[in-house]
C-alpha cells in the first residue's frame, strides 16, 4: 500500500518535476531555504484548518475516518516541520536530493488535503457545505500564494484541493451546483494563471540574474586576463582596483598595490599626468620610464589613461591602461647609440662630433673663448694589425680609447673617425690664444704619454706612438669640415716630422699640400722627359784618402732650370706611388753607370743606392731588382743598398729575409743614418749589413758634444765585434776628420771635405 502510493507520488512528482534548468543553483537553494524557514508558520496554519475542519465534521463525517485523516495530516505537518529546518541546513546532502523530498513531502500534504475535498463534503447541510468550502478555498489560495516560488508544487496543491471538491460538488446536481462547479473550475484557473504569471516573472529574473552575472564574471575574467597592466585609481588619487598584468609589470602582489597613493609615485611627470585626466576630464598618453617604489624595479611604460564616470556621468576617478616597454626603448636606445656612437671602442662618431660641435662652437662664439681640435693618427697600426692580427688591433684601439677618455674632462669630446683615427674636441678653452694653445699643447702631451705607456695585450707587448695634428678654432664658427680638413694636414706634418709628435695647423701647410699636389703631376712626366739625373758623392778612406765608393744621390733638373732635391721630391714620389718607378729607374741607372764605368776603367768604386721603406714593401721587389742587375751584367758586388732603421722595425722579418737574399747574390747593404731613429744596437747583431753610416749631426757635434763621441765610439765598438765597415756621414772640416782619425783609423768618410755630390762627368773627372 505504502509502495504503490509511493510510486504514485513518484509518477506525479516527475510529471510535475521541473524540465526548466533555467533556475539558477543559488537561487534554488535560497528558495529551498525561503520555504523551510516558512515551515512553522505554513505547518502550524495547516494543524490549525485541519483541526477546525475535524471540529466542524465529526458529527456528519464517518470518525475513524475522519481521525485518521487528522492524524495522518498532523503526523505529516509535524514531520515536515521537524525535518524543515535541519533540511535547508544540511549541506552534506547535494540540493537535489533535499529538494526532492521536499516537494515528496509537499505532494504528499497536497495529496491528503485533495482526499478530505472529495472525501469529507457535508452533502446536504448547506451550512457545512459552504464552510467546508470555503475551508478548502483558503488552504488553496494560501498555498497557491506560499508556494508560488515552487510553481509546479504550487499548482499541484491547487489542483489536488480545487479539482475532487468541484467534482464532488458537481455530483449533487442542479443548477445551483453546476454554477458552484463552474466558479470553483475558474477560480482554480485562475489561480494556476496567476501562479504561472509569478513563475514567469521570477524565471525571467532569474534568467536576467543569471545572464548579469556571467557577464560579471566574463568581464571580471577578461579584466584579470588582458594582455596589458589595467588600473583603476579613485578620484583621491588611491588604485581601486588592477588585474594580473598590471601587478606583475611592477612586481608587486595585487593585494600591495589596492588602495596604494598614487601620489606618492616618484616620477613627476606620471603623477602629474594621472592628475590631470581627472582635472582636465580627458584621456592622456605616457611614455616614459616608471620606477617602482615598492619593488624598486625600473622600467619604461606606455601607458593610456582615461577618466572614469559612472552612469550619472559622475567622475569616478580614472582607468589606465599601460604595456611594460622596456625592451623596445631598450633596442631603440641602443639602434641611437649605435647611430652616434663607433660599434669598437663605444667613443662618439663623426655625427655625434658633428652634432656636439655645432652646439658647442656656437656658444663659443657667443662667450668669445677659443676651441681647439686634435687629429691623432696611431703611428704604425696597420703594422700591429699585419702582425698580430686584427683581435689584437682592436683591443688596441679600445685601449687607446679608454686612455684618452682618462686624459681628458668631461666637456670634451673623444671620437673614433675610423680605422686608427681620433678626434679630440677641446671646446671653449679661454678668452686668450696663448692660454688656448698651451692647453692644447698641454693635453696632446699628456695624449703622448698616455699613449706611450707599453700596452699589454694577448701576452704581447706593444709600444704605440701617435702623431697630432692640431688646429685652433676662433669664434668666427669655423666648419667642421674646414677644421678637420686643416687637422688632417697638421697631422700629416706631425708624421712628417717623426713620430709621436704635435703639429700646429698653419697656413703654410695648406701652401705645401698645393705645392705637392703641383709637384706630383710634375714628378709623373720627370722619367719620360729624362729629368732625372744621379749624382754621386765619393766615400773615401781615411787613411789614404782613396775613393771606395759613391752614394748616389737623385736630383731633378726641373723644366724651369732649378734643381730640385731629393728632400723635397721623395717623400712626394713616396706619397703617390711613384716612388717604385723612380727606385726602379735609380736601380737601372746605377747598373748602367757600373757597366759604363767597369769598360772605361775597369776597377771602379761600389754604388751605394738609397732605397724607400716603400720601395721594400713591393712583394716583387727582390725578383724585380735581381734580374736588373743580372740582365746588366755588372758585378754584384758594385752595387750596395742603404736603408734606414724604420724599414727595421716596420716589419723586420721580411727585411731579414730580403738582406739574406741580395747578400746570397753578393748586394750588400748599409744601414743609412744610423744613430737618429730607434737606434738599436741590437740590429747590428741581428741583421747581416756591410756597413753602418753614422748619420752626420754625430759628426757635426764631435767636437763639441762628448755625449756623440761616446756614441761614435760604441757604434764603432760594435762594428769592430760584427766585422763592418763605418761611414762618416757629413764631413764637412779637417778637424772633424782628424778626430775622426783618432777614433779610428780605419773609418770611412764621406762629406762635403772631399766633395759635393756630383754629376758622373765630374765624379769620373775627380777620380
Ligand atoms: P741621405 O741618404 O742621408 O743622403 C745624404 C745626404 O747628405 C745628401 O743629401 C747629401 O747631399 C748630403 N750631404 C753629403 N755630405 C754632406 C755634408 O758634408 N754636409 C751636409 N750638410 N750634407 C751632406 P741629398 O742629396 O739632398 O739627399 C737627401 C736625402 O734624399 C738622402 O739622404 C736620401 O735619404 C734621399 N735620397 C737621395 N737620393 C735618393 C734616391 O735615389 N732614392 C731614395 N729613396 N732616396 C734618395
Ligand atoms: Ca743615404
Ligand atoms: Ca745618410
């Protein structure tokens, strides 16, 4: 009995049961808790009628069944009512499963208050039938409002209370009764139609609730997930709110950085901007660097603030959204860096002195003080980076960076032209020239200093000298162009001059460059027109005064009738390449002067040939010059080739070899103006000459400066020990000779005291 109305229950329970899922969970349960909560009230009002009704038929109605239908609905109330609130409470148990019985329940009480209607009407006392009625009217309405929230269960009560007492009454027949049917059936209706109006009311709520509130947590998600930092900062300057990005861009935890004072951010510029969008009312940009004060963390922003109203168009503070730029102005910085700056030695590049001296120089200009500009030239760096190779070259270069940085304030400028070119701007100096130009003459010192401190790199040891070329700048805004083109010609004098020197520009250079210029385009016709002429200068013994050799000395017989010497034209040929036509011009002529020589007279001095370090440089050059002097048939041994120590030290290896080879054929060589350059008697030992020529300011000063006869005396010390033979450059008195004498016996002179270079007429005529 008790299954099958079990399973009764069950079937209507299901065919009522809601198919709509549209009912939010949490709404559910707070409608499960809304009715539990009811319980007492609802409970106690459903013992309250049934007891009225037991009280109003147990004189008409059968009593046992009456009783037990009263017992029946108080067990059920009371039951209800116990289980209620430990129901709504008892989280354990999934909703569903609560809910379930909880409308079993319900059907349930429905169910017995549908069976007195049918069962309990007082047919025949029309007093009892309208109470009773009226009794049931009311647990219907009451329930139809208590349960309207639970639309099925509600409708289900109405039906089960309405329905059998409208049956029943239908049942007495008649006019009066059909009418009382009809009115029952509508009222129900209506009842279920109002239920159903609130049913529709609340789903659509509910619905709305549910839609509002996805969009809530979808705009919450979106919020948090963006790609980029989002804050929200009150009109007190205070952040409101930020998601994820914007937490991790500054490297603070969220819960940090809400309700943190925007006014207390260090940089001005942001703080300024944030307050202006609420001020102003309107959307800003920044980009700039942004300093965290809590996690320290230095980064470059691009930020987009905009202001913040709420629905009224009230201001509610403002809204910002900012990207993490920093590696983009990082790449940025160093693509301009690298525009101004040389890539090696990090030094600014010819831009960037361009920029720095047009601002400067301007200003100097208007303060009237003097500048002054410094092209250094690295001596002999193409050699290291022959030798040692390029790493080494360039950390030559760094290093010689890093000194002139040392050197020089910070107001001046240091910049790479490229390969082993400096630049030194000094801007504004002093009011005074001479002031101006000993600062500069002072700083190119301490440069030639710097620099000349042995450098130490990859284990080798290099010693390094630079030539300056210097040029003043007055205040009447010189180009840099012009500048560096006089700084370039000052240099090339400095080089000129030697080593490791300083060379004021003066206009004269400019004279010279013309001049050279001039005498380059001349020089290249003087071979075809035959203007070259040798001359030749005796070396005489000593002791006897006997004619052994003769140096052969170039000279031009220029158009214009002058003679040009070979100091001015040389270093012009050197320049311009010529320099090997005119060596290989000297060298044929030599041999053919030998060759004249030996047929006239058959024993004959040796020619001694003046060779360029260019000249050596040429790869062809032993094989070139070997077959001039085969091919002429003279004897080898007539022909000697002096050098001069720079050839040594620019590449001694090679300079080695080539001795080696000329020395194999019977060409011996002299070291020329021995005791001026690097003067290492340590050559001597390591290369096979003949002859050293002492170069003649030793032998101008003999007789006056002990410090050049100690000189002499070694030099002729170590040419006793090696076997070679001496010349005395420049002997221009007899006193000269004699002390000369004295030093040794066995020296060799050559000067101006036994004659002038001549021409080969006059040599032969004097032999
Ligand atoms: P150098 O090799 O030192 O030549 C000696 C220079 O001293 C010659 O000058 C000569 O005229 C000069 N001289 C000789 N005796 C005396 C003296 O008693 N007193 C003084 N004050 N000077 C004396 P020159 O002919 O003007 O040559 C100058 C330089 O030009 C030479 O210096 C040499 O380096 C270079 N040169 C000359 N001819 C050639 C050549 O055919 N090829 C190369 N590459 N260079 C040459
Ligand atoms: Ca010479
Ligand atoms: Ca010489």
């Amino acid at each position: 009995m008790f299954e099958k109305l079990k399973a009764l229950l069950e079937g209507i329970y299901s065919y009522f049961a809601p198919k709509d899922q549209v009912l939010h969970l949490f709404l559910r349960e707070h409608l499960l808790v809304t009715l539990c909560k009811k319980a007492p009230v609802t409970m106690s009002a459903i013992i309250v009628l049934a007891s009225a009704l037991l009280f109003l038929l147990h004189d008409i109605v059968n009593p046992y069944i009456l009783g037990v239908w009263y017992v029946s609905v108080v067990a059920v109330a009371l039951f209800r009512l116990l289980k209620a609130w430990k129901r709504c409470s008892d989280m354990q148990k999934p909703f569903e499963e609560r809910y379930r019985t909880f409308r079993k329940e319900a059907l349930l009480m429905a169910a017995l208050w549908g069976v007195a209607s049918f069962l309990f009407y007082p047919s025949g006392l029309p007093h009892y039938e309208a109470v009773f009625a009226i009794f049931i009217i009311l647990m219907a309405s009451a329930s139809a409002v208590n349960l309207a929230i639970d639309r099925p269960v509600a409708e289900v009560y109405v039906t089960a209370l309405l329905l059998p007492l409208a049956i029943r009454v239908l049942f007495e027949g008649g006019l009066y009764y059909t009418l009382f049917f009809a009115a029952l059936l509508l009222y129900g209706v209506l009842l279920i139609m109002s239920i159903r109006q609130i049913g529709v009311i609340l789903q659509k709520g509910i619905r709305q609730h549910g839609e509002l509130s996805k969009l809530q947590k979808r705009m919450k998600m979106i919020l948090e997930q963006t790609p980029a930092g989002i804050f929200n900062y009150d009109r007190d300057l205070k952040i409101v709110e930020c998601n994820r990005a914007f937490s991790e861009l500054l490297g603070v935890p969220r819960e940090r950085l809400i309700g943190l004072d925007l006014y207390d951010i260090k940089d001005e510029n942001l703080k300024k901007l944030l307050k202006r969008v609420l001020d102003e009312r309107r959307t800003l940009k920044y980009d700039g660097p942004y300093a965290s004060m809590l996690s320290g963390k230095e980064i470059w922003v691009s930020a987009t603030v905009a202001p913040l109203f709420d629905s009224s168009g009230r201001l509610e503070g403002a809204i910002g959204a900012v990207e993490d730029k920093s590696a983009e102005h990082e790449a940025l910085e160093k693509a301009e860096f690298l525009a101004y700056h040389d890539s090696l030695t990090s030094l600014p590049n010819r831009k960037l002195l361009g920029d720095r001296y047009d601002s400067q120089i301007a200003q100097a200009g208007r303060k009237k003080l003097y500048s002054s500009l410094l092209f250094l030239d690295l001596d002999r760096f193409k050699h290291v980076n022959d030798t040692y190779g390029h790493n080494v070259g360039d950390e030559l270069l760094k290093e010689s960076a890093r000194r002139l940085l040392k050197v020089l304030r910070k107001s001046d400028t240091v910049c790479r032209l490229g390969g082993d070119e400096f630049i030194i701007f000094l801007p504004m100096i002093s009011e005074d020239l001479s002031m101006s130009v000993n600062h500069t003459l002072l700083v190119s010192q301490k440069i030639h200093k710097a620099l000349a401190q042995p450098f130490e790199i990859e284990k080798h040891k290099l010693f390094l000298s630079t030539s300056i070329g210097a040029v003043m700048i007055g205040t009447r805004g010189e180009s840099l162009d012009e500048v560096l083109r006089c700084a370039d010609i000052a240099m090339y004098h400095a080089k000129k001059l030697g080593r490791g020197v300083t060379s004021f520009y003066e206009e004269f250079m400019d004279e010279q460059i013309k001049k050279s210029i001039r005498m380059e385009k001349e020089l290249r016709h003087a071979l075809d027109r035959n203007e070259l002429k040798l001359y030749f200068q005796p070396i005489v013994e000593i002791s006897t005064g006997q004619v052994v050799g003769a140096e052969a000395l170039l000279r031009w017989r220029h158009p214009s009738g002058i003679t040009i010497m070979p100091s001015e034209f040389i270093p012009v040929a050197e320049e311009s390449q010529l320099i090997h036509q005119i060596g290989r011009w000297v060298i044929e002529e030599a041999c053919r002067t030998c060759r004249r020589w030996e047929k006239a007279r058959g024993d004959m001095p040796y020619i001694s040939l003046n060779l360029s370090p260019k000249q050596l440089r040429y790869s062809g050059f032993y094989e070139q010059t070997s077959k001039i002097v085969e091919e002429s048939g003279v004897d080898p041994s007539k022909i000697k080739f002096e050098i001069t120590e720079s050839v040594l030290i620019e590449d001694s290896d090679r300079a080695k070899e080539l001795i080696d080879r000329f020395k194999e054929i019977g060409i011996g060589f002299m070291i020329d103006d021995f005791g001026t350059g690097y003067s290492s008697l340590s050559y001597l030992k390591r290369f096979e000459f003949e002859t050293i020529k002492i170069d003649r300011s030793f032998i101008r000063d003999i007789l006056k400066d002990e410090d050049d006869v100690t000189l002499v005396k070694a030099i002729l010390d170590i040419a006793r020990q090696f076997d070679y033979d001496v010349i005395a450059e420049g002997v221009e008195t007899k006193e000269q000779r004699e002390r000369l004498r004295e030093l040794d016996s066995a020296i060799l002179c050559q000067g101006y005291l036994y004659s002038a270079p001549l021409c080969e007429e006059e040599f032969l005529r004097l032999l």
